[in-house]
C-alpha cells in the first residue's frame, strides 16, 4: 500500500499511510508477543507422555489401571506383571523411539532439500536401509537383530550416495535431489520386495518390513535402538542453527560462512543414522517423517530449535498411538502398524493442503 | 526466550534418555530376578526327581523325556494343566487324545468345541498378550507357523515351549503319541495313532498292481496362482503311502513356496497329464472352487483327467491348514478317488 507509485506523496498523507500500516500490525506497539512456542514444546511432551500412559494401560488384555501402577512399580508378579512391564512397555518405548527418529529424519530432509515433499520414503533412505537388513536376513535367515542397525544405517548410508551421485552435477540442486530420490527409492524397493517374496518368510513377516511392525518387539529391541536414537537426536538439536542458515538458501548460506555442500552431506548422513535404524528395528513406517515436520513448523514456525523437538516429540506420539491402534483394534489379531500411520497420516495431510490454499 | 525453550528441549529428550536408561537397566534386574524363579521351578522338579529316585522302589519313576521337532529334550514330571495351542493341527491332536487346550488360534476351527476357546490370534502372530493372560504351564508351538524368532519370544514366557511339525501321516501318530503321553494320556495317543495307522495298513494290503496305480497331481491354491504339493508335503505324503504315484517329483522347494511345495503353472501342468488331479481350493468357502474357475480354461479342458472325470476338489483344512488326526477321513475319502474299480 505504502509502496504504491505516488511520485510526489504529500508528507502528512504518507506519515498518516505509515503509522496505519503499524496499527494494523501491531494494534498494542509497546506490548510484546507472547512467544507460545515453549508451551507448544511442553503441550507436545504432554501429548507424547499421555500417548505412551494410554499405549501402557491399554491392549489385546484388559488389565485394572491399578495393576499396571502396580507392575511399573514391580509389585506384582505373574501374567499381569509380565503384560505390562515385557510386553507393553517395551514396545510403547520402542514406538516412541521410532517415531522420534523418523519425525526428526524427515524434518532434517525438509530442510536440507527445502522442499516439503522430502521424507526419509521419498529420498531413498528408507529403502536403503531395508534393501540391506532384508538382504542380509536374506542370505543368513539367523542374522543377529543387534546386527540389523548397523547394516540399515549403511543401506541408507549407500541409498542416501546414490541419490547424490545421481542428483550432481557441480553442486546438487534440491529439485534433482528428490527426482533422483524417488528414482532411487522405487528401484530399491523393487529389490526388497523380490527379496521378500522369495525369501521363506511368512506373509505376515513380509508384511511388518513392507507395511511396518513393531509384533513381539521386546526390551532388546529397545536397547538396540536407544543409542542410534541418542546419538541422533543431540547431533539434530546441536545442528538445529545450520539447518535454519541452510534454510535461507544456498547463496545466503555460503555467505553466511556454512560450507553448504558439506553441511548437506553431514545433514544428509544423520538422517540416514536415524532413518536406519528405525527401519531395522520397525520396518518402513511411511507417513512419520513426511507428516510430522509439517504440523510442527505449523505449531512453532520453521525455527529448527522448537521445529526439531516438537517434530520429534509429535512423531513418537503419533507412532505409539498408531501403534496402540494396530495391536488393538482388530485384537487378538494385529495391523501392520504401517498402515494405521498411513490411515491417520494421509487425511490429515491432505486437511493441511486443503487449509493452505 | 527462544534458547530457554531450546534448552527445555534438550532437557526433555535427555531426562527421556535417562528415563529408556532406568527402565533397561530396571529391565536387566527384572531378567535377573525372573532367572531365579526359574531356577526354583527346576529345583521343584529335581526335587520331585529326587523324591521318585529315593522312593523308587514304591513307585515307578513319573519323570519321562520327550524330544520336539528342533531337537530340544523336555522332561515332564506331571502332565501340564495348563496348555496353549499354537497352531490348529495342535488344537486337533490335543482334542484325539482327549486333553483339550486351554485356548487355541483364531483359525482353529475343529473340533466344534475348540471353537469356544479362547482365541490368540493368527497362528503366524499369535498375541502374547493373550497367551500370557491364559498364564500358561506348557505351550505346543507348530513349526511351519511359528519360525525360530517367535519360537525365542514365546519362550520368554517362561514355561516350556514343545514344537511340533505335522508334514506327513507319521509325523501325525509320532505327535499323537508324543502329546498323549505329555498330557498323561499315553492310551487315547496310542488308540488315535493305530487307528490312523490301521486305515493306511487296510489300503495297502489292497492295493492293485504297480501299473494300476494313478499318477496324481495335487494342486493347491487358486486359478491364478497355484502350488503343486510335492512326496515331502502332508498330502503328498498321504497320497504315497496309498500307494498312488505323484506326478511332480521331490526336487528342491522352489523360492516363495512353503516347505513341500513349488509353485507351477497351467502349461507345466499340460505336459505331465496326470490321471488324476486333487485340487485344493484355499481361498475360503465363499470363493468359487478353484476346479470351477479352470474349468472355463480351453488348455485345462484338454487335460486327460478333466476328459475322464478324475478331478476331485478335497478339503483344505485336513490337508492343508490343519494337517493332523483328521487324516483319517482323508485316508476313506481317497481310497475311492484313486482306485474307483476296487
């Protein structure tokens, strides 16, 4: 309005258009906003502890809240005990931490990409890391779970350079990163569902690779994954300033003194720890990583200091949940908790489009 | 402002870290607490061992060894009262031999009663939530649905994990004998295993000469994709020990098969020509028959057994689903099938 071509404003109508304009942004100019932003973060842990006390109280086997209080105490013994403490809560913590690290794998992607479509599915990294865990369960069926990790982290490691390798080309541009991705992602995928179908596998182990599952995951599991999880999440919040110069764009980055390729690789490289061993513990779990970074840069803005936890506490909240859904809502039989990600990821994806425009 | 939120950040992901630390390393104690327990029921039944060794000569020793199909030995001191069974063949064997289990899979549908159970789940993933509800004594695991790794898990139950595998009419008395004596019920295993075993002597004793003997395809599945069942499958072993010849040889499992099976199409069908075709339909009793939808086919019309009326739909569940002491219906049902001049 203020911009508008007037060769010669008179002084008095140009203050006056000047100060509406400040009125109209700011009705009180002297009080500050209140930054909502660490109340987001704390509603999130709230959402993701809530998720998780439901995930342990709640299952196939109705068991009295005050017997769970009980058996997180250690008080009682025997099947009771044995459900909440070997069963539930193993694998309530273990969703958590698979939704963490795909949450945050995602919004890593996004931003090194700069493009909201990006998630650990898209760019190969998913299908990396499964192609070698099916691979090498495939060549030896008893492969230790411990081992998995590792292998996956190099999968997505392996799927992550090609995609770069075919997105060069004097510097990698974000757009030829995510065709070259998908071109990468399908091409894997190919190979691990062939792998799969002529593996000995049952349908339903097929099945929690493909669609995801967390069926029989116990304490071990949980140990495997807590210190990809740990080391994953300090390298993402100790990188979250990087992320926000990387997000202005390339020029303003490198002018800013960031070494914008090598960030990219680093960027890229820790999606693929957390993006790994996600999958070898929990299969490929879609929608996670492409539906979590954007709810939290709607909550908190695209700020990578609050975007990053609150995606990260979002993402384990949303995967307990669906997690919750798949083991009960067709109990005694279970989802592939995959497609309860999907079924509640993919409306609410397509509400958020339909809301922006 | 915005770094104290930061801060509230790390602080929360790191208290969560201490959190997973506290709850393994509480985990780890709980394992080392459940090690004991476990030590106390092997002491139990040593001393229970050792109190039949001392009283010897007043009453025979009651512990007996049994040996499961990975080779693992059990020993059984008393018969367990509380069973669950994994799989339907075990469902089936339990209810011959006259000690019915304590809850069954979700596919288990026979005999009429085991349907009131208490399900688990599919056999394949069976909920632990509900086995352990059931607070189980002893488990009967079937190995062609439960692998290794959930064979591992179950056992963390914590009570003995017995693994049975029903591929043909031996393993099926073997189980039958085996689980009866478990149970304590070491007659009824026997008198269901002679019965099976007498049906199978009956038909051999008439069978007719070497070149009268059918050769016979066993095709399993649905129009679309079908399995030949192989001599090392359960029907496949059922239709040798009558005597008939299979048209498919043994050959190596082919990949995406389960054990005893490989995948075949029409045209490899075509060149055998076999003299009779037993077809089972698995895509459930609402599906048309898998017989009726080849029957449109020009190339399955041409097939010798098609032209002399030698296809025979035979039941899934006995032959496929739920191998087991049902084979003896099986056995009456194919002796006219594959020597209709007898």
């Amino acid at each position: 309005m203020s911009d508008a071509p007037s060769p010669q404003p008179s002084p008095a109508r140009g203050e006056g258009a000047h100060s509406a304009d400040r009125s109209s942004f700011s009705p009180l100019p002297l009080t500050r906003r209140l930054d909502r932003r660490p109340l987001v973060l704390l509603g999130a842990l709230v959402l993701l502890g809530a998720t998780m006390v439901a995930g342990i109280a709640l299952g196939s086997v109705r068991v009295p809240l005050a017997d769970v209080w009980a058996a997180l105490l250690g008080e009682h013994e025997g099947a009771r005990r044995f459900i909440v403490w070997n069963l539930r809560l193993p694998r309530v913590l273990l969703a958590a931490l698979v939704g963490m690290n795909l949450a945050v794998a995602g919004t890593v992607l996004q931003a090194v990409t700069r493009n909201p479509l990006a998630d650990p599915h898209l760019l190969g990294l998913s299908a990396g890391g499964a192609l070698l865990a099916v691979l090498a369960l495939h060549l030896d069926p008893a492969t230790a779970v411990g081992n998995l990790p590792p292998l996956a982290f190099l999968g997505s490691l392996l799927g992550a350079a090609l995609v770069y390798l075919l997105a060069w080309r004097g510097g990698v541009s974000p757009t030829r990163l995510l065709l070259a991705g998908v071109a990468v992602a399908a091409l894997f995928g190919a190979f691990t569902t062939g792998l799969l179908l002529v593996s000995t596998l049952t349908i339903q182990a097929i099945m929690s690779w493909l669609a995801g599952g967390l069926y029989a995951r116990s304490w071990p599991y949980v140990r495997i994954l807590a210190p990809y999880w740990g080391v994953g999440m300090l390298a993402a919040l100790l990188l979250a300033r990087r992320l926000d110069v990387l997000a202005l764009g390339d020029e303003p980055a490198s002018v800013l003194g960031v070494r914008v390729q090598r960030l990219r690789a680093v960027l890229t490289g820790l999606a693929a720890l957390l993006t790994g061993s996600a999958v070898a513990v929990a299969g490929l779990i879609g929608f996670v990583g492409l539906v979590v970074p954007h709810v939290a840069r709607m909550l908190v803005g695209s700020g990578h200091r609050y975007a990053l936890p609150v995606a990260a506490l979002l993402g384990g909240a949303l995967l307990v949940l669906s997690d919750l859904i798949a083991r009960t809502v067709a109990s005694p039989r279970e989802l592939p908790v995959g497609i309860v990600t999907a079924a509640i990821g993919a409306p609410f994806f397509i509400y958020l489009l339909r809301r922006r425009t | 402002m915005s770094t104290w939120g930061a801060r509230i950040g790390l602080a929360g992901i790191v208290v969560a870290g201490l959190l997973f630390g506290a709850a393994c390393g509480a985990d780890s104690a709980a394992t080392d607490k459940a090690t004991p327990a476990a030590g106390v029921a092997t002491t139990a039944a040593g001393a229970q061992t050792a109190a039949a060794a001392t009283s010897s000569a007043t009453r025979p020793a009651q512990t007996r060894t049994f040996t499961d199909d990975s080779g693992k030995s059990f020993t059984v001191a008393t018969p367990p009262k509380r069973v669950v069974a994994l799989s339907p063949s075990v469902v089936e064997i339990m209810y011959a031999v006259g000690a019915p289990p304590l809850a069954r899979p979700s596919s288990a549908n026979f005999p009429e009663q085991a349907k009131s159970l208490p399900a688990i789940g599919s056999s394949y993933q069976p909920s632990f939530e509900q086995i352990a509800a059931q607070t189980p004594d002893f488990l009967i695991a079937d190995a062609q649905l439960q692998g290794p790794q959930t064979v591992t898990e179950l056992q963390k139950l914590g009570v003995p994990v017995f693994v049975i595998r029903v591929q043909s009419v031996e393993d099926v008395t073997k189980y039958l004998r085996t689980v009866g004596a478990i149970m304590g019920k070491t007659e009824e295993g026997d008198r269901a295993a002679k019965e099976i075993e007498g049906k199978i002597q009956a038909a051999q004793a008439k069978l007719p000469a070497e070149n009268q003997r059918p050769r016979v395809f066993i095709l399993v599945g649905t129009a679309d994709a079908f399995f030949a069942a192989k001599p090392n499958s359960f029907s496949g072993d059922v239709i040798a020990r009558l005597g008939a010849k299979n048209a498919v040889g043994p050959g190596p499992d082919s990949a995406g098969a389960p054990a005893g099976f490989s995948t075949f199409s029409l045209e490899k069908l075509i060149e055998l020509d076999p003299d009779v075709v037993l077809v089972v339909s698995v895509a459930g009793p609402n599906a048309p028959p898998t017989s009726r939808q080849l029957a449109g086919n020009p190339a399955w019309a041409g097939l010798r057994a098609v032209k002399g009326g030698r296809v025979h739909e035979v039941p899934a569940d006995e032959l496929v689903q739920s191998a087991g002491p049902r084979v003896g219906a099986v056995i009456d049902q194919f002796v006219p099938i594959l020597y209709p001049n007898r």
